[in-house]
C-alpha cells in the first residue's frame, strides 16, 4: 500500500476546522460500529454523512493521501484508494477489493466517487461487492466514472445485488471534460482501440446466434423483509426481455485520468495579522482561505499580505492500456500529457507519481517507453500489474502461521511469494514496484522516510502466540492427542489420498481479513476437481494457497462449479475463474460444467453479451433438473464422481442443497472409508427435512452454521441455521462426520460453543472450518480435538463474544421484565 500525504502545518488549521467536525465525526462512528446496519440506522448515518460533506465542501483539504489496495499481482486486483479527511475516492475496483479495504482499515463511508480505467470483469469485478458494503455503512449515493456501459453492470445484477438505500449513477465522458470538487480537478482522457478486424467481426456475428436467457425477476431477499416473494406478472416478465439489450458490445475505449490537487493555501502569519490590527475571530479563518476582508475602521486586509506563498497541487496521472492496439491513439493523445512531463511550464506541474494499470509486455513496447522518458526524473512510476507477485493479505498469512502451529498439513502455509518481484529484470528498474503496506509522502515531514515498507514477519507471528496465557499447555496437550496421528501418517501417503476438501472461504455475506466469502474446493484425482459455490475473490485464494504453479494446475483441474443459490457472496467470483482458466488455458479450453440454478442465466447471457464474451467457457446444467434424475455422466465419472444429487432448501428462492458420490482413492487407515464417499453441502439453509432425506448417511456433511444459538430468532428471519441446529441436522442424516463453515463475521475467527457443548467437547463426529484448511479423509476424526487449542489461540476474540452474549442475556432480561410488568406482547426481532 502506499499513501501520498499531503500534509497542512497551519495552527489555525489544525485547531479550528477538527473541532467544527469531531461532533459529526463521533455520530457516523457510532453509528457505522453497528454494522451490518438495518434500514432505520443507514437513513441516520445517510444523514450525518450529508451534514459533514456541507461543512467539508468549501474547505480545500490538508491531508491527501493516495494508497495502493491492490498491487495487482496475481489473483490480487489492482486498485488506488485517494482519501482527505473527509472525502474518498476509488480508482479501479477488482474481485478482492472490498476485502483489502477491510485487511488495511480504509473506510468506505465517505466513498461518493470511483473511477475505472476499463469495462472488464478485471477491473470492474469488485463493485458489486463493495457497493452492497457502502450501503450498509450509509454512503446516500456513488458516481461511476470511467468507459461507457458501467450502469449495465448493475441492471444486469439488480435481483442480487439490491442497492434500494444507495444511489449509483453512472455516466460517459470525452477527451476535455472536467470533473473538479473541492479536492481536486481531473481530467478525462479517452483512450480508443483500433477499429475492430473483419475475423472480430464475424466472430461477434456468430456470438449473437445464442439463445436468449429468461428475464429473472425473482426477489431473493423478499424473506429478510417477512413478505412472500412476489413475482412479476407474466406481461411485465415479457416487457422486460424485450427491453433487455442483448446486442453484442466490445470494449472500444479506456480512460486515463489525470489529477492535479486544489492549492493549498499559505501558511497565515499572526504576527502580520497582529500588526494589521485584525481582531480575534472569524476574519482570520476568512484570511485563511484567502478572502481578503474589511475591518471595522473600513481597513482593507489583503489575504496575500498576511499568508506566505499558495502551495501549488501536486500532480497525478493513471493510466491503463489494455493491449497495442490501443497505442495508436495513446501516441496521437501525447499533446494532453506534455504539459506534466519535462517541458512543463511550472515545475509544480510536472507530475510527481503515475500509476500504471497497463500489463508488462505493453509497458515494455518501444512507444510507452518513449512515454514515460519524457517525464521529469524525479517522477515516479507506479507498476500495479504481474511485474508484483505479493497480494498484500497479511491478515490471512498472519492467522495461518498461528493454525499451522496447531497441524502443518491441515493448516499449511500459504504459498505466495512475498515481496519477489516476478520479473526484478535490469530493464524494468525505472519502476516502483508495488507491495502490501508501503508509504510515500508527498511533502514528507521531518523524521520521516520517504518510503517505508512492510512485509510478512513470521517471527513476530509466531511471538504472538508465545503471549497467550494458556496457549502452550493447549497446544501441548493437541499434540499429545495427535501424537499416534502424525507417526501413521507421512505426506507421500497423504498425495495420494482423495477426495480432499480445501476450504476457499468459509465466511458469510461479506468478505473480511479471517474469512472470505463461499467456496470448497474437493480434489477427486490429481487431475480432477469440483468447486461448491465460488464467492468473490475465489482465484486469488487458489493462487495464495497453492502458488504459482499449482495453482496452475488447480485451474486445469477444475472441470465442474456448483452454485447453490444466487445470492452474491456465493458466486461473484465464477466470472473471475472463468476468465482465470480461459486465459491459462486458451480458447480451446474445455467447457465447464456449471452446475447452478437456471436464473443464473440472465446474469451470464447479458454479461456477455455487454460486457466479454463467456458463452463458450462454460455449459449450464439447472440444479432443479437434478432434484428427480441426478446427473451421471462419462465426463463426472473421469473426475471420480459417480452422482451429483441436488434437493431444494429453506433459504432464498432457488436455494437447493447438493450431495455428491465420489470414488474414494488411496489408503484411509485413520477411518478405514472403502468404495464410495458420499459429500453432502448445504448451501445456505435454515433446518431443512429434504436436506437430511438428501444427505442420509453421509461421510461427510458440511453445513452452514451462520449464527450463535442466542440469535435463533434472526436466524430464522434471514433462513440461516445457528450452530446446533447445524449440528442436529448431521446427526438427523446419521453423518459420519459434520464439518461446519458460513459463520457469520461477528465471530470470524472462532464460533462460539455454549457452555455446555464446551464442557461435552465437539464430539468425535464433528470439525470447524478456517479458510485454507486441508482436509482428508484421515483427518476428519481428528478435528474434534482442536477446539480447545483454538479458544486459547483466539481467547481475546472469545472472550469478546462471551461479553456480548452477557450483554444480549441482559437485555433480553429486561426486555421480559418490562413485558411482564407492562402485559404487552413480544416485539418481533428487527433485522
């Protein structure tokens, strides 16, 4: 991450303007801590946030700072956060953005602008995600900037991306036009491709003889809101697919962006406004911001008489060139950069940073060469493409280092490289590399470094673990109890061993640093895989856990993808992998087979149609047609699944559950499992019969166990399951063993056990998930014993949970109390 300061030294600054925002400040706090907001606290915190932009609006800000979220390595977006005190904005927004924003505490509340270099899923995949977050966190309404189509991405979304409490508009923009606030101007540049080639052409015309997909106007949040789904009458259904545009659009265009700060106005001199004879009071705040004001003997004070020299704004410059044939126009456009590289007519004019989007090999073509030698020396090339290989996830390197303590094999180390550069060549030293925490200061103060770096520091993770109270003798004790475990085991025996579970993302709703969001990966052979729902941010898990080139392999394994419902958190990231394997793989890729509800459709046709094409990467199969006939084919019996098997359940509409049976290979001494395993997946569900018919007698059951017992009554609102009914739903279906994952972010990093399940232990039948966690068939009957092991690894977390249950049970208490004393009725549970 770097960050760009732009730093204010003015007393009358930093004493008056913070006090006139702390009351503001301290509102929208409060209420953004209450996350995930309900309808009643986003309107409150829309208001506050209306209240400071009028306060902020004429104030040009002391502080800006630009911060790299994403380096763009691979699997990691590439993105740049732009923040004042109180205004944000988002530069290109990635599958992954949303979760490093939260890995590097950047604050979304004041985000009203961002802009996007592209139209493509690269760059544009975070969105989604990341506006459902700034609409819980009360953000009224966001600007889209950049290529035309972005208001398409979200009509094609809008059943599953529900956006009634933010605004996002989006409009197209030309070379010249102007976008300037407070904060500062920026100017478009549009950067247009070569007019398309006749092979492009015909192969667009081919693309149009698809059939179209069914309008889907299912309501799939309509339960959280306790009214039917209702769908649309059959005339407004046909309205709408004729409305729909499924003409076939090509990326034509791209955007640059070049920034230049508002001045900073000088420092005021009080002793000049002393001997000026100005008063105390507001005519030195109008002096400040340089209004030249009238004092009561009819004296004209000049601000410039009493202020040293404007500081003039820095300049800034994104750039993104997809592929040459875009470099015909960007050499034609060079006239709009001159004026920020070395024949500037001000020297404050020449741009200071330029942050690069464009790939490797078109950065090293001789023209963009040329384009960067005429800036300035002292300019700095900012290079967020695969020239960085380290994604910046500390958080999740962090906690993987305290679980592989506990099991090296089930908890293995990520395998990303960190802070090696993919290609450190000779010819590529005019670049600044971009890595996870970096600080660049524009105007740095005294003391300071211009450029501080942070990196992965194992040793001080492993230190952490040396502070905990009660830690080692738990660890101790694991170690003992899987002593017998470890001597039978070896890892040669262990390669051959399938099916394997990975767990991708263990996590609900929205992405954090501890958990991300759906996705199981089950190896089936060395060369075979399937993935059970595919969250945002999915491929740059493979990519962490399994490095560079095996995540290769992963990708060319991977021949079937589940979705269990359309919810967002469980398959936002397909597009990614699609994209991912088409681009390891070729044109010539095999299909995948995407096994998903049938109204998944609308969203992929009109994505392709408007967006890149992704028709030929993948062939859909309905779950609903697997509910009677499961699916049995030559192409799952080569993975080593014999059966897909699918039922529907209680959550959203067109939720379904899955069962899979799958060839067991290998030796399995631990469990003595021969022949077939049968997984059972719930997807998202609140206790469900079908479900327990599906799974009868499994091997393995993994199921949602979203919320803590005490919140049953929200969790029956939102359809979810809390963590014994996901535990009595295994052993309704006589699970064998029941592995439990989807919690909820308010307990990310260990669900919590009532005390008595504490007392009794898991059990021999049942494990909890983390995201990177390796399981065989071996290892199941161990992951009951590392509970405790856990709570001591994570005490602070639960002794934090164990404070706020005390605190529902109080207030719960009182809740009856009034109610018993006053004879009223129970008030239902609000969102």
């Amino acid at each position: 991450m770097y960050t760009i300061s732009r730093l204010i030294n003015s007393n009358v600054v930093r004493s008056k303007v913070p006090a006139r925002w702390n009351s503001a400040h301290k509102k929208l706090n409060k209420l953004l801590s209450k996350m995930p907001l309900d309808p009643k606290h986003i309107a409150e915190a829309q208001k506050q946030r209306l209240k400071l932009k009028q306060k902020v609006s004429k104030v040009s800000p002391g502080i800006v700072n630009l911060q790299v979220l994403g380096c763009g390595a691979p699997g990691t977006p590439a993105s740049v956060y732009l923040f004042t005190d109180q205004t944000r904005y988002l530069f290109n927004c990635g599958e992954g953005t949303q979760r490093l924003a939260y890995e590097h505490k950047t604050k979304l509340s004041c985000l009203e602008n961002i802009f996007m270099t592209r139209t493509n899923w690269e760059r544009i995949g975070g969105l989604p995600g990341i506006c459902l977050t700034m609409q819980d966190v009360g953000v009224p309404a966001v600007s889209l900037h950049g290529p035309p189509g972005l208001d398409e991405l979200f009509k094609a979304m809008r059943r599953f991306v529900i956006l009634k409490d933010m605004k996002v508009e989006a409009s197209e923009y030309a070379t010249g036009d102007v976008y300037e606030d407070h904060v500062m101007t920026l100017r478009y540049v549009v950067i247009n491709r070569q007019p398309a080639s006749a092979a492009r052409e015909a192969g667009s015309d081919e693309d149009q003889n698809q059939d179209e997909a069914t309008v889907d106007d299912t309501d799939y949040y309509a339960y959280e809101r306790k009214r039917e789904t209702l769908q649309k009458p059959q005339s407004e259904a046909a309205k709408s697919v004729q409305s729909t545009n499924w003409t076939k659009r090509e990326e034509s265009s791209v955007m640059a962006y070049i920034c230049k700060l508002k001045p900073r106005h000088g420092q005021l001199s009080l002793e000049k406004c002393v001997e000026l004879g100005v008063p105390p009071g507001p005519l030195l705040g109008q002096l400040k911001n340089g209004n030249d004001v009238t004092l009561p003997d009819g004296r004209v004070v000049r601000s410039c008489e009493v202020r040293a020299p404007d500081d003039p704004g820095p300049v800034f410059m994104f750039i993104d060139i997809p592929s040459r044939e875009y470099m015909d126009d960007f050499v034609a456009k060079a006239e709009l950069f001159e004026k920020y590289q070395q024949t500037a007519a001000e020297e404050s004019d020449q741009a200071i940073f330029v942050v690069h989007f464009s790939p490797l090999d078109v950065m090293r073509c001789d023209e963009y060469r040329q384009f960067m030698d005429r800036f300035s020396a002292s300019t700095r090339h900012i290079a967020l493409n695969e020239v960085n290989s380290f994604s910046g996830y500390i958080a999740a390197h962090r906690i993987q280092y305290h679980l592989n303590q506990l099991d090296g094999q089930i908890f293995p180390l990520l395998r990303e490289e960190n802070n090696q550069y993919a290609d450190p060549s000779a010819n590529d030293t005019y670049l600044v590399r971009s890595s996870s925490l970096s600080y660049m200061h524009i105007r740095p103060p005294k003391g300071i470094d211009r450029t501080l770096e942070a990196s992965l520091n194992p040793q001080e993770y492993l230190n952490e673990l040396e502070l905990l109270p009660d830690f080692k003798e738990a660890l101790a004790e694991l170690k003992q109890q899987l002593a017998q475990h470890t001597a039978r085991r070896s890892a040669a025996v262990r390669a051959e061993q399938f099916p394997r579970l990975i767990f991708l993302g263990t996590g609900s709703s929205i992405p954090n640093k501890t958990r991300n969001v759906s996705a199981i990966l089950i190896l089936t052979s060395k060369q075979s895989s399937i993935l059970l729902d595919c969250g945002e941010g999915t491929v740059g898990q493979i990519w962490r856990v399994f490095g560079k080139e095996q995540a290769d392999e992963i990708l060319r394994s991977i021949k079937t993808v589940y979705i269990s419902h359309l919810h967002a958190d469980h398959h936002l990231g397909l597009i990614g992998l699609l994209q991912a394997r088409k681009k390891l793989l070729g044109n010539n890729c095999e299909r995948l087979t995407l096994v998903a509800p049938e109204q998944i459709s609308y969203w992929l046709r009109l994505y392709d149609c408007r967006f890149e094409t992704i028709h030929k990467d993948y062939v859909l199969v309905k779950n609903a047609d697997l509910l009677e006939n499961p699916l049995q084919d030559e192409k799952l019996l080569a993975m080593g699944i014999k059966e897909i098997a699918t039922c529907r359940v209680r959550h959203c509409p067109h939720s379904f559950g899955v069962a899979l049976k799958v060839a067991s290979l290998g030796t399995h001494p631990e469990t003595n499992i021969e022949g077939d395993v049968k997984i059972t997946y719930s997807g998202d569900t609140m206790p469900c019969e079908s479900l327990i018919e599906l799974g009868r007698d499994s091997t393995v059951l993994i199921h949602e166990a979203t919320m803590e017992d005490e919140l049953a009554a929200e969790a029956r609102i939102k359809m979810h399951s809390t963590l014994s009914q996901a535990i009595e739903q295994g052993r309704k279906m006589n699970a064998r063993y029941t592995l439990l994952t989807h919690f909820s972010q308010r307990y990310a990093k260990i669900p919590r056990l009532r005390p008595e399940q504490q007392q009794a232990g898991l059990g021999t039948d049942l494990g909890i998930a983390f995201d990177n966690m390796e399981v065989t068939l071996d290892d199941l009957p161990t992951l009951c014993k590392f509970y405790p092991a856990l709570k001591a690894m994570f005490i602070t977390h639960f002794e934090e949970m164990e404070q706020k249950a005390i605190k529902r049970g109080n207030k719960k208490l009182r809740l009856e109390t009034v109610k018993t004393a006053t004879g009223s009725k129970e008030c239902s549970p609000t969102r």
